[in-house]
C-alpha cells in the first residue's frame, strides 16, 4: 500500500486584518475532512493555520491530484468563506479565485504540495507552512537542507545519502521545468534557484532510487488571477531520517531568517522568522514573514503527532535577529530592496502617477 500527503491551503479569511485564520475556519474544515475521514476518503487529517492562511494536511491512499480529494478540500475553502463571509472577516474567500471547481485545485487558487510513497518501517515527515512570503522562499533552505554538507552532515557521512538529490525546478514565467542532480550540477541550479520569484523548487528526488524526498505548493496566485490577490504564502512537504537528511538537518538551514518577498501588502522584503505553532501570526507592519514546522511520524497513513518543531528555544536567536533585521529593513520606507522592485510589487500607484506626471517629463540635454 502506498501513502498519499495531501498538504492543500488556502487564506479564506483572518483576524484582524490579514492576520490570523478565525477557529471558526478551522472548524468549518476539521467538519468537512472529518466527514472525508468517516467515509474513508481520508486516512487521516490535520487542520491548521499559519497566519491568515488555513492548511489541511491529509493522508489518504488516492494518489497525487486525486479529483475526489481536491474536490473535498475545495468543499471545505468555499464553506470556510461561507462562514468568513458571515462573520465579515478580512479577505473572505481572498484565494479562491473560481466560482466551481473543475476536476483539480490547481490553477484554481489554493496551493497544493503532494507526494506518494511505501511508508518506511519508520517514516517522519516535517510539514512547513509559510506566511507573507511567496515559494521561492523555500529555495535556500531546501537546497542547504538537500544539497549543502554544511548543513546536511549525512550528505558526507551517511552513505544511503552520498550519492545527492535531484531537483525538479519550475520556471513559473515560462510554465517550463528542468530537472538538476547535486552534488554534479551545483552551480546550474544555484544559477536559477537565487531568482526566487521565477525559478522555484518543485521536488526533491533521491538519486539512488528516485525515491520522493520533498514536494513544495508553487502557485504563483498574482500570475494566475492577474491582478493582486495576496501573496502565495506556500507549504512544502520534507521527508526526513534513514536515507534522507535527518529531522534536525531538515530544521536547521531555517536559524538563519533569509530575506524573501511578500511583507506588507505583498510588496515588501523582510526575514523569514522561524516560529512554533502559537506565533505563526504575523502582526508588525503584517509580519515579518514567518514559517512554522510541524513533525509527523505517518504511520499506515495515520498523522501521528504534531511536533512544533520550532517551538525550541535554540531558535530564540534566530528569531531575535529576524527582529533585529525586520528593524533594519523597515527603516528603509517605502525605498529598495525593502519595498520590491516595481514589477514584483503586488500593487502600484506608479501607472496613476505616471499619467498625472506625463507632460511634465522633459528630455534631458
Ligand atoms: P539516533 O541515534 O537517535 O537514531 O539518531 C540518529 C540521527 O539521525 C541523529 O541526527
Ligand atoms: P496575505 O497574502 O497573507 O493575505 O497577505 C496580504 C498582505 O497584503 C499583507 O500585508
Ligand atoms: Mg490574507
Ligand atoms: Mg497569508
Ligand atoms: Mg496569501
């Protein structure tokens, strides 16, 4: 029998602002996927929320981009926003971007990480969800996680890991991907995966046995709808231990809070701060951007756990410096790299400003 994760997402709605997921959501869904569960769609479930964003991470045996699951979670957003809309929260129904659900989520609007595998004698996973950050976000962590032996030990001295990863890594502009083993292809990859707003990490595979190490959501929601509609705060599934990076390599590339997109009205740089479960709400100026780590043992598709994997105080200091870096970045106003530059701005004044400045331009001698 082989395992499905199914980690689906979506901001239907928050408090106070673009805050935090209202219980009420969260409940509405645990309804809907524990009805999936009695009828035994769903093995298991697990309902929770990084900030504004609702995830429902699931365990079934249906496969990846399975219609029957899709649907449910896609049930479950639009009910959410039922109740969102009831209680007027802010961005009721903000990423659904589709009246009627058409065979799969994606393109639809929520994100969406999957992955199928034979469940190991002892199988942990970690389940990261994101908020105020877009998923090129997850491209430094997981190529250190995957790829750096500074970071990975067993990379060196694990010989079921020596042979290094292949990633899959999507062009989101071109809707292309190309596939680039580490450690041989390094430089290529690292060439692509620092412009984090196109070239995302879609997998991880394990060369030995192409075995699936690690699936991340990578919907680009301002691509699809066109216009704004917030960022695309992602999740990413990483498998972990006996073959794969242990559970604490996994965590660790996550104590430096790296610079990324989608603070403030999507428009602004600031650091990734890693947090446990009850400080995944971003407030200072709506952040700064955060990602919380949840540890699961799946055991015949049961979610045994969470472990709040960043609620540990030898991240103290990394949340201390994401402070001391958020001070650093804001004092730059509304000026770059803390304000994005203008084409990856979520919205923009520069158009109405340069029509009312339009005549006013003159050449320069
Ligand atoms: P154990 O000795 O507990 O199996 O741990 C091994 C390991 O991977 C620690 O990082
Ligand atoms: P979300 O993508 O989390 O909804 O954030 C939007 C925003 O503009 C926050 O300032
Ligand atoms: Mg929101
Ligand atoms: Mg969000
Ligand atoms: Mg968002």
């Amino acid at each position: 029998m082989k395992t499905t994760i199914s980690v689906i997402k979506a901001d239907v709605g928050s408090i106070a602002g673009h805050g935090l997921a209202h219980p009420a959501l969260l409940k509405k869904c645990e309804e809907i996927l524990g009805k999936a569960k009695e009828e035994e769609l769903l093995i298991d479930y697990y309902v929770t929320n990084c900030g504004d964003d609702t995830e429902l991470i699931m365990t079934h045996t249906q496969g990846e981009e399975n219609e029957e699951i899709h649907e449910m979670a896609w049930t479950a957003f639009t009910e959410a926003t039922a109740v969102a809309k009831e209680l007027k929260l802010y961005g009721a129904g903000q990423d659904l971007l589709s009246d009627t659900f058409s065979g799969n989520i994606k393109g639809m609007g929520p994100g969406c990480a999957e992955m199928e595998f034979k469940e190991r004698p002892s199988d942990p996973v970690v389940v990261f969800c994101c908020d105020k950050t877009e998923p090129g976000a997850f491209n430094l962590p997981l190529f250190k996680m995957f790829a750096d032996p500074f970071t990975t030990a067993g990379l060196v001295i694990d010989p079921s890991l020596h042979n290094g990863f292949e990633f899959e890594v999507f062009d989101v502009m071109e809707h292309k991907k190309v596939k680039l083993s580490c450690p041989d292809e390094m430089y290529d990859l690292l060439a692509l995966l620092g412009t984090i707003n196109r070239y995302v990490i879609k997998r991880i595979r394990r060369r030995d046995d192409n075995e699936i190490a690690a699936a991340i959501s990578t919907e680009r929601l301002n691509l699809m709808a066109g216009s704004y509609v917030g960022k695309d705060d992602p999740v990413a599934i990483v498998r972990a231990q006996s073959g794969f990076p242990a559970a604490g390599e996994v965590v660790e590339p996550f104590a430096f809070p790296h610079l990324v997109g989608g603070w403030m009205r999507g428009s602004h740089n600031g650091p990734l701060m890693p947090v446990g479960q009850k400080n995944a709400y971003p407030v200072r100026f709506d952040g700064p951007p955060r990602v919380m780590a949840l540890g699961f043992q799946i055991a015949d598709g049961k979610l045994v756990g969470p472990a709040d994997m960043f609620d540990d105080p030898a991240f103290d200091r990394s949340r201390a410096q994401a402070s001391e870096i958020a001070d650093y970045m804001r004092r730059h106003g509304p000026f770059e790299p803390h304000r994005l530059p203008a084409d990856e701005m979520e919205y923009t004044t520069l158009p109405g400003v340069m029509e009312k400045l339009g005549n006013r331009f003159e050449d320069i001698e």
